[in-house]
C-alpha cells in the first residue's frame, strides 16, 4: 500500500476549500504525518458545525471544560498567535511549543492543568497564519512521542501556505454561494411550469407552478417519485404513452445541445384540442444550470434541458391575442386566429367555428406563419408557447402568492 504522502494532504486541503471534502480529513491527514494527538485550526465563524475547529470535532471533552469560552483564552499558544496577528511582528511563522513558553512555565499554566496534563499531552507546534479567517494552526501529542523534531517542524511550514490559501478560497467561495440565486428566481417568477430536467428525465429543479400544478389528475404531466434508482429523485412523465415518448425524445435532444422542440402535453381527463400543456423543451442555460444544481450527482450532468409548460387553455384569452397582435403586428382577425390554432387544431376546425372559408383561413395562417418567422405549424407552436410561458393567466396569483402556496408533496405519485 503506498505511503501518504505530505502532496495527497495538500491535495485534500484544497478539496476541503472547494467544499468536495471535510476538513475533518485535512486534519486526519495531519495526524498521519505528524503523529500528533490533537490538531486545530481556529477559524471563527467558518464552520459552525465544528464549533471553529475545522480539523477535528468538537467532542464532550471539550463541551466538559468549555474550551471555547474559557479554554481558548488561557491557551498561550493561541494567545502569542493573536498578539503576532494584531501587532504585525516579524515572529517566525512556525515554532515548536518550547520556543513559545518553556516547558516550566507551561507546566505550571492553568491552560496546562485543564487542557493538557489529564488528556496525557506534553508537546506542541504551532504556525501562525495571516490574511486568511484564521489566527493559527497548532497540534499535540504526547510525552512518550518527544518534542517536534526540525523535519516535522518543516513539514508543517511547508503545509503553512496552503492551509492559508485554502481557507481563503473558502471564504471567497462562501461569498460566492450566499450571493442571491437569480437563475432559481427568474425561473420561480415564470407564470407557468419550469423545469430543469437531465437526460434520463430526472428533476434537477421544478418551481412552484410545477410542484403544485402537477399533482392534478387533469394535468398533462406528472412529476414521478422513483426511490429503487435514485433515492426520492423526482422524473418527469407525461400523462399519455405516446406523449411521454415525445417529450423524453425532445428532453434528449435538447440535452445533448440540440434545440429541442415543441409539443401538446395532453390532459388524461379529456381529449379537447383546446386544453392540455403547450410544452417547449429547450437547451438549459449553463448559469442556470449551474445556480439550480445542488445535487453534486447534477453538478456533475452537462446534458440538461430546459422545460416550460403552460395551459393552453390560459392562452386563449382576448388580452393575450393582443399581446401577439403587438408582437407579429398581426390584424385583429390573424390574432383571433393564431389563437384557435393553439393546442394543434387543424384549418378545418378553425373554419369551422369562425364560420368562414377554408381558403380564407389558410390564407390568413400563411400570413400568420409569415409575419411570425415560423416554418411552419409546429414552429408556431413553439413560438406561441415560448411567448405565453412568460405570459401571467388572466387573474392568476402573483408570484410571492404562488411561492407560499403550500406544496403536498404525498399527492406526487411513487409509482414510476
């Protein structure tokens, strides 16, 4: 088995800054090599979980004497550290514990009789560390291991700068996280449905409108537990066979950078053309990828799609045709038609209820498609559903209204 090494410890201090390892293990790590009984890092603040020691826990032992309220304070080590820090002395930056207070003076310390003598500790080395959240870095063994000799006190100012480096990278990294997520909130103050969804169709973020709408038996799409594979990760299915099929096919595409597409995510309650899911699937943002991820597993995924969904019957409205009319520079008759297309219905039907020509509906959809750049129908679709999922419902809640609606998470299936 290959000897630890003083490189894979460095190695493990920045993954402990970069949050992919503990800092518990950079202390494990120290203790390999040095040999020492205890090992800390005081940084205030940084780590409440490790009560401001980031390399070892925080134990009864120390909870018994109420180290960090009394302890700590009568610590000289820790105590010559803070002074250095405060006055900007030129003291060396590594010392063993003798070059601090003599061994007869430490012996006769409070800090001595209470935080040393009864745990069997004798020897200390200490490194004081600058412009970064802590004042120090020191560890401990006992009397039958003998002072740090220069080779430990060496490798120790080797470990020095990294230790400083890496807890300043943390810092910046935790400034970094606690910055307001713009990408989870543009996506929650969409009216409709929005979805961050990894190839295999699992939910790497739903909003609000998504986690309540639903779990509705009319709704066109589901949001599926499936504990066998992936834990309590959530997928997304379609209501019908032959929709869900479309839509993982469209996940997929879009995942993989392509551009996705459009599609009617059909109600299981009725087959009227006029309701259901508009659906665009699309690439993913990388900064709203990267901002919605908190799973590491997503964190890791590059193929995502963006999924946003509305009802199609909340975009048959006189206020949205208006919108489009703006938008296309359409006459109030294109408007009035491109809205009984919506949900896929064919030429005949619009025909039908407007009670005119065949020939004159397909002339006016030529115009429509022409003033709305589209392809064809399919691409109007698209382009109307992209264009009303950042449109509110006529007399839909407000954004803070759907964010405090309560989520019943036992409604969502757990069948896959």
């Amino acid at each position: 088995m290959p000897k630890y090494s003083a490189d894979e410890l460095i190695g493990e201090i920045y993954e402990a800054a970069a949050g992919q390892r503990s800092w518990l293990d950079v202390g494990l790590g120290i203790r390999r090599l040095t040999g020492a009984i205890t090992v800390a890092m005081w940084a205030p603040g940084l780590d409440s979980e490790t009560k401001s020691n980031l390399l070892m826990p925080f134990d009864e032992i120390q909870a018994k004497h109420q180290y960090f309220s009394h302890g700590l304070k009568v610590n000289p080590f820790h105590n010559w550290g803070s002074a250095a820090a405060s006055t900007h002395a030129l003291y060396p930056l590594v010392l063993s514990g003798d070059q601090i207070i003599s061994s007869q003076k430490l012996i006769k310390s409070a800090y001595y009789e209470e935080c040393m003598r009864q745990y069997g500790l004798q020897h200390v080395c200490y490194a004081r560390l600058t412009d970064c959240d802590a004042i120090g870095f020191g560890m401990s063994r006992g009397s039958g291991s003998g002072p740090f000799n220069e080779e430990e006190l060496a490798l120790i100012t080797r470990l020095r700068p990294h230790l400083e480096r890496g807890l300043q990278l943390r810092r910046r990294m935790s400034a970094l996280a606690a910055q307001p997520d713009y990408g989870r909130a543009a996506l929650e103050a969409l009216p409709g449905y929005a979805m961050m969804v990894a190839s295999d169709m699992r939910i790497l973020f739903a909003n609000t409108a998504a986690l309540n709408q639903t779990t509705s038996a009319s709704c066109g799409l589901r949001l599926v537990k499936c504990g066998q594979t992936f834990g309590n990760s959530l997928f997304l299915r379609a209501a019908h066979r032959g929709d869900n099929e479309t839509l993982a096919g469209l996940v997929r595409d879009a995942a993989s950078g392509r551009s996705g597409g459009v599609m009617r995510a059909r109600s299981p309650v009725t087959a009227s053309s006029a309701t259901g899911l508009a659906v665009v699937v699309s690439p993913a943002p990388a900064c709203v990828v990267d901002t919605t991820a908190t799973d590491p597993r997503s964190q890791l995924a590059p193929a995502v799609a963006l999924v946003l969904a509305r009802e199609i019957v909340s975009i048959h409205s006189t206020a949205h045709g208006q919108v489009f009319r703006s938008l296309f520079d359409l006459s109030e008759a294109e408007a009035d038609v491109a809205m009984a297309l919506i949900g896929g219905r064919s030429a005949n039907d619009v025909a039908c209820s407007r009670g005119v020509s065949l020939d004159t509906i397909r002339t006016q959809i030529k115009a429509v498609l022409r003033k709305m750049d589209a392809l064809n129908l399919r691409d109007f679709e698209r382009i109307v559903a992209s264009v009303g999922a950042m449109m509110p419902a006529a007399g839909s809640a407000s954004v803070s209204e759907r964010s405090a609606t309560p989520i019943d998470t036992n409604r969502i299936a757990t069948a896959c």
